[in-house]
C-alpha cells in the first residue's frame, strides 16, 4: 500500500514540474512577442517619423521654389528698381539660400521644420508686398512714359507750329521787304556837254558827251523807312559790259554783284526828284548805255539812252 502511495506522489510531482515548464516557455514567448511588438512599433513609428519629415521637407522646397521663381519673373521685366527695393530683394535672395542650406541638413528635426515653414510664410508675404511695390512701379513708369510720349508728341506739335510760323515770319519778312523796296516811278537819262563856261546842254552825240545825267522819282511807300540810303548804279556801256571802277562789291537775294559807282540820298517818302552824274574815264562811244538802280537788295528801275 506505501508503494502504491509513493508511486502516485512521484507522479504528481512530476505533472508538477511538465506544468511549470510549460507555464515558463508561455512567458517566455509572451515577453518574446511584446519585445517584437515593441520593436516593430518603435521603428515603424521611427519610419513613418523621417517619411513625414522627408515630405515636409519637398513641401518647404516646393515653397521656396514657387518664390523664388516669383523674384526671377520680377528680375526678366527688368525694372528699373528703387534702392530699397533692391535690398529688399537682395534680402530675400539671401533668405532663400539660407533656408535651403538648412532644409539640406540631415539631423533636421520637427521643431527645425516648423520654423522653416514659419520664415517661408513670412518670406511669401515679403515677396507678395515686393511684388506690389513692382506693379505700382511698373504702372508708375507706364503712366510717366505715355505722360512723356504725350509730351513728346506736345514738343514735336509745338516744333511744328514753331517752324511754320518761322517760315511764315520769314516768307511775310520776304513780303515785307519788298513791299517797302523803294522804287523809281519815272527815270530819265540824258547825254550832257559841258560848255567852257560851265553851262550844260543835252547832247546825243557821244563824242560831244562828257556826262550821263540820271534823273529819278522815287515813289511815296508807306512801308519804306525814311533816312539815307545808299543807291547803287550797275551801267551797261555799247557793248554789252558793265562799266566797273574798282573792287565794288553788293548783295541782291543773297548773290554777290558789281556795281559801277554807289550814291547817298536822304529819303523823305514825299515823292521827291533825285539827280545823279556819271562820266565815263575814256568817254563815250555811239550805242546804247543802260542805267540800272538797286537799293537795299533789290532792283529800283532801269532806263536807257543812245547816244549816236
């Protein structure tokens, strides 16, 4: 009966020992598992961590891209800018460079991110004020460059008008001038000799005539100056040549011409009788000699006598 008993204890005991076993590879695998468990979460949620940093960080670039393509468009409309303008924009550039040299640092954190996306909002609003500033510019230069056409085209109306009116003051000077020209209303020539006892007698025959006596009529001209004035007489002998004595030289519309002999009057506008005596160095020849007056650039009148 004892063995029996010792038998049936050694059992139990050992059903004891198979049960602690089992109750030891069950914790075991438990705490195994959790430790996998663990693990897993810790680095998928590592994982998921630097996925989410890795895309926050092409967001942020993207950001600073669209700016800065937003301060590249500004430069290719190469505008004449202020110089505050430009630090601002030399400024922004400088935070661009900097932002991006941080977005490229491998042990960027969270908190880094953060503050990166806080300087790039504040960015974008700087760049959209500049951006402002920029079209107010632009318009500004627009309105100053149309005002500056207006005026262009105001200057050339007005250089237009200017030159038309300097060439009608010039053409009604013209009028002016020779509707004041003095001009002879009769002219008469006459052959003269001079007797021994200093009287005078018209004479035609040239080699009897020691003197040419010109007498003229000047015609009243209500535009015509009183005051002296300087007649000069261009004499066309026989031949058809102009009788010059000396380097006598005179202007008619610009052109240089020879006169024979020049002689002052004393204008008065009342119609008055002038005589002037011409005699030739070597005397006279039978022919035709032709008188022509001309005062203050133009020609007074003309006459003619033959002497035979």
């Amino acid at each position: 009966m004892m063995n029996s008993e010792v038998v049936s204890n050694k059992k139990e005991d050992e059903k004891k020992r198979d049960s602690s076993k089992v109750y030891f590879f069950i914790i075991a695998i438990a705490a195994l598992l959790a430790t996998n468990i663990y693990f897993y979460v810790k680095f998928k949620t590592n994982g998921e961590k630097v996925y989410a940093l890795t895309v926050e960080k092409e967001n942020l670039q993207v950001q600073i891209d669209r700016i800065e393509a937003e301060l590249d468009k500004i430069d290719v409309e190469n505008i004449q800018l202020t110089p505050e303008m430009t630090v601002q924009k030399d400024d922004s550039r400088a935070e661009i460079a900097a932002l991006r040299k941080k977005l490229e640092n491998k042990s960027i954190t969270p908190k880094d991110i953060d503050d990166a996306q806080r300087k790039i909002n504040l960015l974008k609003k700087q760049v959209d004020n500049y951006r402002v500033d920029v079209q107010r510019l632009i318009q500004e230069n627009q309105i100053l460059s149309k005002q500056n056409s207006n005026l262009n085209e105001s200057v050339a109306e007005k250089n237009k008008q200017i030159t038309s009116l300097t060439t009608t003051n010039s053409e009604l000077k013209e009028k002016v001038t020779t509707a004041s020209a003095l001009k002879v209303s009769s002219i008469s020539i006459n052959g003269l000799e001079v007797k021994k006892n200093g009287k005078e007698s018209v004479e035609e025959r040239a080699k009897r005539v020691d003197k040419l006596k010109i007498n003229f009529t000047i015609a009243d001209n209500a535009l015509a100056k009183n005051g002296e004035r300087d007649i000069y007489i261009r004499i066309i002998d026989p031949q058809g040549n102009l009788v010059v004595q000396g380097d006598n030289i005179f202007f008619v519309h610009g052109e240089k011409l020879q006169y024979t002999f020049k002689h002052n009057i004393l204008f008065t506008n009342k119609g008055e009788d002038y005589i002037v005596y011409w005699a030739a160095e070597n005397g006279f020849t039978k022919g035709a000699y032709t008188v022509l007056l001309y005062e203050d650039n133009a020609i007074m009148g003309r006459s003619t006598v033959v002497l035979r």
